[in-house]
C-alpha cells in the first residue's frame, strides 16, 4: 500500500514536468487568396468585366476613381534593361531568318564590325571586351529590324528583341566592382508595348486594351530619369513590368491580338490613351488578383494617392476566372517559419494588424518558450513565398459587393 501511495506521488508530480516540453509542429499551412500587392488594376478583375462587356475605360475608370484616360504624347523613346550586372555574356542572332548581320559600334568610335556571329563580351576593369574585336568604354549593336531578331540570355530568362538597338556600358554594382548593364532602346509607342507581357494575348480585347493603357502609363510616368544602377528607365522583370520583346509580339496567332489590342489604344500618329491626374500620368501599378478587394497604396507602401484606392474585386474569388488563387494554401516547414521570425521554432502564428478589406500587415509569431517575434507583411510574404497579403482570413471576413461602374469619359474612346 505504501508503494502504491509512493508511486503515485510520484505520477502527481512528473506530470506537470512532461507538460513542459511543448511539441512545435512540423509544419503551417498558411491559406488565403490573390496573388500580388493587390493595388490599382486586378488583371482577373479586368478580366471579369470585359467578359461582362465593359470596355477598357470603364474598366479604368472603375479600378482608378478620381483619374482620366485621356490622349497624351507618347513618341519618346524607351531605355530598358534586359540583363542586369553580368560579367559576361553572349549575344546572338536568331538562326531561322536569311540576311541576319548585326553592326557593332565601340564608343564614339564608330562600327567596328559587322558580321552574323555570336559575340562574347565581358568586362575588362573599367571596360568591356568584344571578344576579339577590342575593348571600348561601351558598346552599341544594331541590326536589320525587319528580317533579324537578336538573343540576349540573363540571370532569370532569355529575351529575344526585335525593334530597337542594344547598348552594353559598364558600371559600378555596390561590392562588385564593374559590371555589364545590357539595355535595349527602342520606341515607346508601339515597339516596347508589342513586348510587354503582364496578360494572356488570348484574353478579351477590353481587358488586354486596358493592361495596355496601363502598361503605357507605367512607362510614362517612369521615364523622367535614367537610373544609374541599371543604365535604363525601366527594368525588363516584374519589379517594373515585363517585357519579353519579340516573344510577345511574335506568339503564333496570338501575338497579332495583342498587337490589335494595343493599337486600338492609339489615338493619331502621335498620341494614345493613358491614365492621369491632373493632366499627368499617374503612379499606376496593377497585380494578378486580389482577396476580394484592392488594397489602397498607403496600406501597402505608406504613400497615399488620391486614385489608388480600395475598390472591391469580386472577380478574384470566382474559381473558373481565377482557379489557382481564387483559394491557395501553402504549407511552410517549422525550420523555415522559424528562421523567417529569427526564433527557435515557432509554436503558433497570427496575423495581429489587418487594413479594412482583410488584408494582412504585421504577423506575430510565438515561440514554445513564449518568446515573440513580429513582421511586417512584406517581410512575411517575401521570406515564404506566400502570394498576397489576404491570407488567414478571419471567418467574419465579407466578400464586398461592387460599387456601379462609371461610365466612360466623352474625351476619350478605344477603337473597336
């Protein structure tokens, strides 16, 4: 009886020990919806309403309130980087067109060579070196548009270019010393968005109408100075928007919708539709799809913009629009969760601050032995890969219902 009464003292005590050692899962499944920041145009959302027979401006008018699409100048030329801080590289002509021939200019020196052969640069000191065709402060190719495209590989893709000439400088990367900054300068107006890239060419003609008044407005508005980072006004990538050059313009079929689409967008020879505020081009910014409801640029980036608000995004939910991020879930191992907060491990998660359409903006994370570690929701999405900031949405959250479409302005029309 004694050791009975022993042993479970014994039990009483050890229990509360063992409680201790909290087991930490081994992994999260982080659900939400949307993909992107979520601010200005919702491509999905264009989408949808093209499908609903709304035209491109209404379209605008309704994701951009307070701004107008109006004609403005766009005949400038446009320098954009297609690959960024490269030691090297080889640049080619494609192999399926007769008459291929580039023209290599060194500096201000004049052409060096003209020839079909890849040519192999690479920089040199201060310098960059044609392979054996000499080394000059900086290099210009150009070719014959209309029968020869040219091939430039990069870090993340491959851009095969048609209209334009290339332009290769050195310049000095932070802790890298000299690198190769490769640009493409070619005419806004038609040539650079023949190449843009941010919507399927098989979409309705409203909604690629509307990417392409938008795509042209980005670039208006970003082409007051060259960056010396880059040697461009514009990245090729989609940390501004993306530009695949003859890949777009030239897909089988397709490539001649888009084409259409953004010609409908002219107005003359001189000038086309953009987006503006107070007669300029606004700070346009457009993403994927959203969680129901576009998120306003203050949420986002801290700044406010009278046109970039929140407006609701139903069409974002709707799986047959939307089928891979109407609904996503994700799951995230412990070890990653962890190392993204700077914890041990990680035993729970929870979003602590949200903006007024469910989106997320700082995420709180608690240890097993209580320790707390917060992020922004920038940080949150870039450390794990999550696709939008609408993720954990709370069971009270509410769909909202889409305001009245304004019409189209009387100054402004896209041609059928």
């Amino acid at each position: 009886m004694k050791r009975l009464f022993t042993l479970a003292i014994l039990v009483l005590f050890a229990t509360p020990l063992a409680a201790q050692a909290t087991a930490v899962p081994a992994t999260f499944t982080v659900k939400g919806a949307g993909f992107g920041h979520g601010v200005g145009l919702s491509q999905i959302g264009a989408k949808g309403q093209a499908l609903e027979g709304k035209s491109a401006i209404q379209i605008l008018n309704y994701y951009f309130p307070t701004s107008q699409v109006i004609p403005v100048v766009d005949t400038q030329t446009i320098r954009v980087n297609i690959a960024h801080q490269v030691a090297a590289i080889k640049i080619s002509l494609t192999k399926n067109k007769s008459n291929n021939q580039w023209t290599l200019s060194a500096g201000e020196t004049g052409t060096v060579a003209t020839d079909s052969k890849p040519i192999y640069f690479s920089i040199l000191g201060k310098q960059i070196a044609a392979g054996n065709l000499g080394i000059a402060d900086y290099w210009t190719l150009r070719w014959n548009e209309s029968t020869t495209t040219v091939v430039v590989p990069s870090e993340s893709s491959t851009s095969t270019l048609a209209h334009g000439y290339l332009q290769l400088k050195p310049i000095l990367a932070p802790g890298l010393g000299y690198r190769i900054e490769v640009t493409n300068t070619l005419n806004l107006r038609d040539h650079y968005l023949w190449g843009i890239s941010e919507v399927s060419s098989s979409w309705p003609a409203a909604a690629m109408q509307a990417q392409a008044i938008a795509s042209r407005t980005y670039a208006l508005s970003r082409m007051r100075n060259i960056r010396k980072e880059c040697d461009c006004n514009l990245y090729n990538h989609k940390y501004d928007q993306v530009y695949a050059g003859y890949s777009k313009e030239g897909e089988p079929r397709f490539g001649q919708l888009w084409k259409a689409a953004v010609s409908a967008t002219n107005v003359d020879t001189t000038t086309a539709l953009a987006i503006t505020y107070q007669g300029k081009p606004i700070n346009v910014f457009f993403s994927s799809s959203t969680g129901g409801a576009t998120a306003t640029s203050k949420d986002v980036w801290g700044t406010d913009y009278p046109y970039l608000v929140s407006v609701p995004d139903p069409w974002s939910l709707d799986g047959k629009l939307n089928p891979k991020y109407n609904a996503w879930s994700i799951t995230v191992s412990q070890e990653k969760i962890a190392n993204a907060f700077g914890l041990p491990d990680v035993l729970r998660y929870a979003v602590t601050s949200r903006t007024k359409t469910s989106a997320a903006l700082t995420v709180t994370a608690t240890s097993s032995a209580g320790v707390k570690a917060r992020l922004t929701v920038s940080e949150f999405k870039t450390r794990l890969k999550i696709p939008s900031s609408w993720f954990a949405l709370p069971a009270t959250a509410v769909v909202p219902t889409p305001s009245p479409i304004p019409a189209p302005t009387e100054s402004a029309t896209v041609k059928p």
